[in-house]
C-alpha cells in the first residue's frame, strides 16, 4: 500500500475539496500550439505534455529552466538570464489551462503503475471524512480542511437571505456596503490568481505526499558529499579559464540516481541503509551538491587581493573564513523571507519544475519512446560523455584552431598594415586582447555552453540573446572604435601586435600604455593598507578603458534599469495580485504548504542566530582579517539586502528575473569611500552575495517545499554544502597559487599572461580592474562630466526608455511579435572582455538543430536525451580540460604543449602574418618540456618580433 502513495503518484487529483475550479476559456490562437501540453503519456498518466515540462516551460509557458536567469555580472562567472512567457506576459487567456485537464483522463500511477480513475476521487461534498489509506498522506485525511478559492461561491450566502435594514441610506451603511463590495471584487481578482498559479503548479508538481520516507540518510551525506567535493574542485579550477565553463550540480541528479540504488542494495540494512533508494533523499543530494557546486563569488576578492595586489597579509586562513561569511551571510535573509517567498502559493519559482521534472522521469519506469529508442538515458549519457571527451582534445590540445576559426583573418593576415586592415581585424579576431570575432565560429563545445547553454535554452530566448549580442558586439562596439566615441579608443592598445585592443579588461594612460590595477594603490609598509596614488593617477590621466568594456558598463546600466521596467510593465498587475495575496495569507489553504505543516517547522531563532553570527563573523575578518570595510559598511551591506531582498526576490519567484546589485554597490560604495580599492571590492562582495546566495537559498527551499523535505534536513543540507563548499573551493584556489609559487622576479607564477590563451584568468582581471575603477579611482572620476565616460551614464535613461517602446506597440498590435522583445535579454552581453570571441555563431546553430529541427522532426527522441545529452558534454568537455589543466598549465615547470604545426599556431586563429606566426612558434616549443628558449640562437627578424 505504501507503494501507492509514492508522490508523484497523481491518483489524488483535487488540490482542494472543491473539484469546480474555474478554467479560463483557450484562446483561438493558442487551440494548436497548446494541444501538446496535456496530452496523455505513455503510462496513460495525463500531465504535461511534451509541449510543457521537457521544452523547459510549464503548462503556462513560463521558462522553467534554473540555468538561464541573467544576473547581470561584469566581474564574476554568476549569470542568470531572465524569461518571459514566449506567448507574452501571462494572462488569464494567454497562458489558459486545457479543460481536458479537469475531466475524463483515467490514468495510472507514474510508480506503480496501478488503475485509478477520477470518479473514486469525489469531491468535498462526496467524499468521506477520512480518504486517506493510512496516516502517511499528511493533510489529505481531512478533506474539510481543504479550502478552494472558489469555495465561497458555493457556500451559502447569508446576506442574500437576510432582510434590508431600516436604516441603510445612512451614510455609514453606504461606506459600509461600498467597503463590502470592493473587498468582494478584490476577493474574486485573488481567486482568479490563485487558480492560475495552481493551474501552474499542477502541470508539474504532484499534490501527494509520503512523510514516513526518510530524507537526511547516510546515502545523502555520502552521495552529496562526493559529487559536491568533486564539482566545487572542478568548477574552481574552471574559474581560471577564458571563457566562462561550469558543470552543473543538475549532472548529479543523473548520476546518484544509480549510486543511489546500488547503495540501497549492498548496504547492510539500517542506519546505512534505510531503505530504498527514494526521491527525497534524491532531491536532498541535488541541494547538497548544488550549494557546494557554485564557487563563492568572494575568490574575486580574495584573489585579486592577496596574489593580484600583492596582499600576503591576507592569510589563508582570513580568506577561507571571507569566503564562508560571504556565502552563508545571505542564510539568514533567507529564511527571514522565507514566509513572503517560500510558503505562498504566488511564490512559484518555476526554475525549480525542470529539476522536478528529471526526478520525476528518473523514477519513473516507463519508456517514453514506446520501444523506438531502447536506449537507456544511462546508456546514452555514458556515450556522449565518452565522444566529448575524446572530441575535446581537438579543439583545447591537438588543433586549437579548431576552437577560433576566423573567416576574415584567413584573407586579411598576411596583408601590408592599413587603416582597412586594422578595422578588419578589429572585427574579424576573437582572441583576447583582439577584436570582436566577426564571423569567427568554434567547434570546441566548452568554450560556449558555460555562456550559452544553447541545448537547454529556449530557442526564443536565444534569438533574443544573440540578435541583441551580434547588434552589440558586431555593430555598436566597432562604430565606437571607429568613430572614438570615448576619445582614446584608437589609442588603446597601440603599441600591441594587432595595433589596437578591443577585448580586454584593462585600464590604459593617455598613451594607450596599458596600466596594472596595483598602479593605482600605494600600500602601507606597517598595515598593509591600499590608498589611492594621486601622483601615479594624475601623471596617466584621462584613464582609458577598451571600447567593449565601456560598452558593458553601458549594458549594465541599461539591464539594470530596463529589467525593472520591463518587470514593471509586463508584469506589475501579475507581482501586485500576488503579493497582496501573500499579505493577505490566501495561501492558507494550499495544499502543499498543508502537507509540508506535518513537519517541524526551523524555528525563527536558527536563522536570527546564524544572520547574528555571521554579521558579527563579517565585522571581524573585516577589521583583523585584512579586507579593509568598516564596520558600519557591513551594517550597509546588510540593510541594503534586507531593503532588496524581498521585492527583488517576488520579481524573480513571479517572472524568472533576478536584477543584479553588483554594479550599484559598487556605485555606491565608490561614491563613499573614493580610493579604496579593497573596502569596495569587499562591499560589493557582499552586497551581492547577501541578495543573489540568499535567493539562491530561498529557490532551494521552495524546491523543498514542493518535494515535501523536511525543513530542518533542508536547513542543515544547505547550510552544511554552503560552508563546507566554500572552505573547499577557496582551499583549492589558493592551494593552485602556492603550489606553483612565483618566478625570479617575484611575481605569481599562476599570473604569467599569454602563457595560454585558455586560461587568462579573465574573471579575475575583470573583477580586479573594476575595483581599479570604481574603487581605486572612482565612479566620480571615471564618470564624471569631464570624463570620456560620462556618456556611458545614459545608459540609464536608455533602460528607462527601451522597454516601453515593445510594451506600447504591444498594446497597439497585440497580435504581432512584439510580446517577444524582452530588452534586458537583449541588451545583456552574456560575452565578456578577455573571453575568446569566436563563441557568437555557433551556439545559435546548435540550438536551431537541437530546438527547432531535431525537436520538430525527431520529437520523441529530443524529448528524451536533449538535456541528457547537454549533460553529457559538459560532463566529457569538463574532464578532458582538467586532465589538460594538469598536464599543461599547473606544472609550469615542465609544460607539455602539443607540437606547433599548420592547426595549432601560437595565434590559435592565425590572425598575424605568418613569419610572425613561425617565431612565436620557437619560443612555445623552446620553453617546453622544462627548458628555456634560447633568443640570442634565433634568427634576427624572431629576435625583433620575440
């Protein structure tokens, strides 16, 4: 009988006592496309069809998939693209439930495959008292308790039966009467709400619950552990890396699925062995994984500061209790808002129903493909792993031209210098320190995918991405350069081997000479303490930056500004509604919130205390750790995330949006405290750690709350991945500095630029340059009125502006294609300077096959292996770099580089004329191996250009 109540078993259909739930009528646009999303699955289980949960949105198209949410992050690897419906903003008729959903689906359970059918479900005023089988299935054995929104319409009205008073034409009866009415209106509009979000939940998430499954198990710790330890490790290495690459902790709901049962199996029965292996514990392992997972966003800090700025005060120790701070700072916020943002109902979070939906289909037996692809996933996802694995070592080892494939230097390379050339080259080259990669394709798949995720992003949503990054990156960023918007564009870079310098995150002096962010501080020889260099600023000034990197500052004023607006405009009605039926507690009568009150609850105090501790933790290793932000900044830090944290947090639980505060902290922070590079950079640190971890938490515990875990096994597998998580990957990170030591010079061996285009550490010269900036030299300087950047500050006005202009037209062509411009998606550069440019044209041609036609024509089989598949080439991608990063980049000493031939140039695009190309081919293969290369043995034009 147990086996029956598993829960994703749907057999227990009614989400409240009522079975009249209202189901707005289906537009007549929306008849075909939307016929998919109830269809019935090969179980005869009616749920969301193919059109819903694998596609990456729910049965009201609202992207669901967690990875693309943009947080708008010039300085650190934390992206997260926002998402609207692709129908448009979502409306009672837009976003329409089948009715086919409500009436005659006999079905049998996703688990135990037994028959059911709706009539055996009556309703509240046919039911018995108690319908439960045993005491298991919490919340549903009294099914009066059940409340609908809609139950009021049913029950008796008393003031229809009671006679007219005498005395109502006087005025207070008439404010009275009008107050009722109102409240009566308000009443039906929360109700219309409140059946649309559940309409949303149920497409994905079942309304069962089995709470005598045990969730913290042995397996959980050991599994979560693992597979933590070993991605913080990995990812932490990634952060090193050009471009952006992450393996997602999504991969472990994959592989501890057969860990899981094979434990269950040979464990002896007991404490190791509770059982077997279920979705709880399954669950448990993704949240313990995933906070370890993620690397903390305080590595930018730590170490720009201590290897960057040269801060060797800053111990080892100080940076691993940062990190924690930092990372768990955000624990407390969360679970001070967890009531507004995780029990309502309005709260959806849809991120969470992908990760919902692949546990869902892990335990569940049945072939999807009715015997047309025997394959297993498992099968399949072993496969690819092993293919891009084996493919990886083309494109980073054996023939990295292969990863840069530039169309225009190919014609362009060998020609006399111009103004013709240099313009083409401008557009044409990818390669740090380069150009814009104009036509420029890759066929290494990590180069992309961390940036991209073309296979599991909607394909609207990479149009909209890509038309707004080849308009940025392709037009706007080379009519600056070429008509010196900012004055110095030309005059950056000069003097390098292309002539200019778009792809960089550097600083210049009035010369184009490029400057080191250190330049900009003088330390104290006592404290250690960074100060501004007035004389070193005023002999370089006006500061120059590359045209891309003024261009993102203009993106992230514009993002900024244009996600609350766009947030504003499509969705204000939608965020007000539910926010007023949160302050309204209509969610008082929600099933999974009644299944998930069978739990203890975490009491208050745990997340006061810990929010007290960590406050005081953040004071401390501020004042003696070495990271220099007063006392009360982190009393600003923290007010400002209590401020943001709650209307950001519904923006995001209601469209998917997160609006980032990395950059206004800086601005803000920089205003405050001008020519401290070390307190800003910290500030900032925190400011987004407390709003972005924390919300990252509170998503976390609405996946909890619909998986029904046990809040304190959800509290202590958070708290513990997040502490443990950051210990680990700043361990690794500065273990990496150490390890390999510093040249004769003195100088941080790992630091060594051009050594290898793969890994320049892009994330942390960004991060490091925008503290020089905003810190170090600050926003009133840099942006001043007198500065070349003051235009930049429009971006601003233009973030107001832009997302009216598709809302309008909306309103006046609500049958046109303007619903699907969303501006902050496209005026988002997800690409940033230092990155290897040549990642534009091929992620859209892999989402066009993958999306459109594989998906169109082959339907059943992207259904069951695109997102494996995804997985999968992270995963084999993920494990050639690292064994590449051992071999040719951690041991600096003796450096195994594959041999230069016609496909492995020391230009991977052979962007310089070829003679050039030949002498930098001797100094690669003259270091190799342990030795040196010999200058004075080389002929006199390698002399000249080595």
């Amino acid at each position: 009988m147990a086996d029956q109540q598993q829960y994703f078993d749907r057999s227990r259909r009614p989400r409240t006592a009522s079975a009249n739930v209202r189901s707005p009528p289906r537009p007549h646009h929306a008849q075909a496309s939307d016929s998919r999303l109830f269809e019935p699955n090969p179980v005869g289980q009616y749920g969301p069809g193919s059109g819903a949960v694998e596609s990456g949105f729910n049965a009201y198209s609202v992207p669901v998939n967690s990875t693309f949410a943009y947080t708008n992050n010039t300085n650190n690897n934390s992206r997260s693209y926002s998402y609207e419906s692709k129908a448009g903003p979502r409306s009672p008729q837009s976003s329409a439930y089948s009715n086919n959903y409500q009436s005659n689906h006999g079905s049998s359970s996703q688990y135990t495959q037994h028959s059911h059918n709706p009539s055996q479900h009556p309703s509240r005023d046919q039911r018995p008292a108690n319908t439960g089988t045993n005491g298991s299935i919490a919340a549903l054995s009294q099914a009066s308790s059940i409340r609908s929104p809609n139950d009021w319409r049913n029950a008796p009205q008393t003031f229809q039966t009671e006679p007219p008073r005498q005395d109502s034409d006087s005025q207070i009866e008439l404010v009275s009467m009008k107050k009722g009415h109102y409240e009566e209106e308000e009443e039906e509009g929360d109700d219309e709400y409140l059946d649309e979000i559940y309409q949303i939940i149920d497409a994905i998430v079942p309304r069962t619950d089995d709470n005598t499954l045990p969730a913290l198990t042995f397996r959980v710790w050991f599994l979560g552990l693992t597979f933590g330890t070993l991605l913080c490790c990995v990812n932490t290495i990634f952060t090193f890396r050009s471009n952006y690459f992450v393996i997602s902790a999504f991969l472990t709901v994959l592989l501890a699925y057969p860990c899981g049962i094979f434990m269950a199996k040979v464990l002896p029965e007991g404490i190791l062995n509770p059982g077997k292996f279920n979705y709880k514990e399954h669950a448990l392992i993704y949240v313990l994984t995933n906070s370890m997972a993620a690397t903390p966003y305080a590595l930018s800090n730590i170490i720009a500061q201590r290897y960057m700025l040269k801060q060797e005060h800053v111990s080892v120790y100080a940076c691993i209790a940062f990190a924690i701070v930092t990372q768990s700072f955000g624990y407390g916020f969360a679970g001070l808002a967890r009531r507004f943002l995780v029990r309502p109902a309005a709260m959806l979070w849809p991120s969470n129903f992908a990760t919902i939906a692949m546990l869902n289909s892990l335990h569940v037996t049945d072939d999807i493909s009715m015997g047309r692809y025997p394959m297993s996933r498992f099968e399949f996802f072993w496969l690819a792993t092993s293919a891009m694995f084996f493919f990886t070592f083309l494109p980073q080892y054996v023939a990295p031209m292969l990863g840069a494939l530039s169309v225009v230097c190919w014609f362009v390379n060998n020609q006399p210098p111009s103004d013709t050339k240099k313009m083409l080259l401008a557009l044409g080259s990818s390669s740090p320190e380069a150009g814009m990669g104009f036509l420029s394709f890759t066929l290494d798949w990590s180069s992309y995918s961390g940036i991209f995720f073309p296979i599991t992003t909607p394909l609207w949503a990479i149009y909209n991405q890509m038309f707004g990054t080849y308009l940025m990156v392709w037009i706007v960023v080379p009519l600056c350069f070429w008509f010196k918007a900012f004055k110095g564009d030309q005059i950056v870079g000069a003097d390098s081997d292309y002539g200019f310098m778009l792809n960089v995150p550097y600083t210049f002096n009035h010369n184009g000479t490029k400057l080191r962010p250190i330049s900009y501080t003088r330390q104290d020889n006592v404290t250690g303490h960074l100060s501004f260099n007035q004389e070193f600023y005023d002999e370089n000034k006006p500061i120059y930056i590359s045209t891309f990197f003024a261009i993102t500052y203009v993106s992230s004023f514009v993002v900024f500004v244009s996600a609350m607006v766009h947030v504003g405009l499509w969705y204000g009605k939608d965020i007000w509604n539910r926010f007023r039926s949160v302050i309204r507690d209509l969610d008082h009568g929600d099933i999974h919130a009644q299944l998930m009150d069978s739990y203890p609850e975490v009491p208050e105090w745990w997340f006061y205390a810990w929010l007290l501790f960590t406050t005081l933790g953040a004071i401390a290793v501020c004042q003696w750790g070495g990271f220099d932000l007063p006392w009360w900044g982190v009393l600003i830090a923290i007010i400002l995330a209590l401020v943001t944290i709650l209307p950001i947090g519904i923006i995001q639980a209601i469209s998917g949006q997160q609006i980032g505060l990395n950059v206004m902290s800086e601005f803000l922070i920089g205003l405050i405290l001008p020519g401290e590079i070390v307190a800003v950079m910290t500030f900032k640190t925190f400011c987004f750690m407390a709003m972005s971890q924390g919300l990252s938490l509170v998503q976390d515990l609405k996946l909890g709350h619909y998986i029904k875990i046990p809040p304190r096994s959800m509290f202590i597998s958070q708290l513990a991945g997040t502490v443990f998580g950051a210990i680990i990957s700043t361990s690794v990170a500065c273990g990496i500095f150490e390890f390999t030591g510093k040249t004769a010079n003195g100088e941080w061996r790992f630091l060594e630029e051009g050594k290898d285009a793969g890994w320049n550490l892009s994330q942390y010269n960004t991060f490091l340059s925008a503290g020089a900036i905003w810190g170090a030299i600050g926003p009133a300087r840099f942006f001043g009125p007198n500065s070349p950047y003051f235009t930049t500050l429009f971006g601003f006005a233009a973030g107001i502006i832009l997302p009216v202009i598709p809302w309008v037209m909306h309103k006046l062509q609500p049958d046109s294609f303007w619903h699907l411009i969303n501006i902050p998606l496209i005026t988002i550069l997800p690409t940033q300077p230092f990155n290897q440019q040549s990642t534009l044209i091929t992620p859209l041609i892999v989402a066009v096959i993958v999306n459109y036609f594989i998906k169109k024509y082959r339907h059943t089989w992207w259904k069951k292996y695109a997102y494996v598949m995804s997985a999968a080439f992270d995963a084999g991608s993920g494990l050639c770099i690292l064994v590449l990063f051992f071999m040719t980049k951690l041991n600096s000493t003796y450096n195994l580089p594959f041999p230069v031939w016609f496909m492995n140039p020391s230009d991977v695009e052979r962007c310089l004329p070829n003679e050039v190309l030949e002498c930098r081919g001797h100094v690669t293969m003259g270091e190799a191996f342990g030795n040196s290369y010999k200058k004075e043995l080389d002929s006199q034009f390698c002399q000249s250009v080595n």
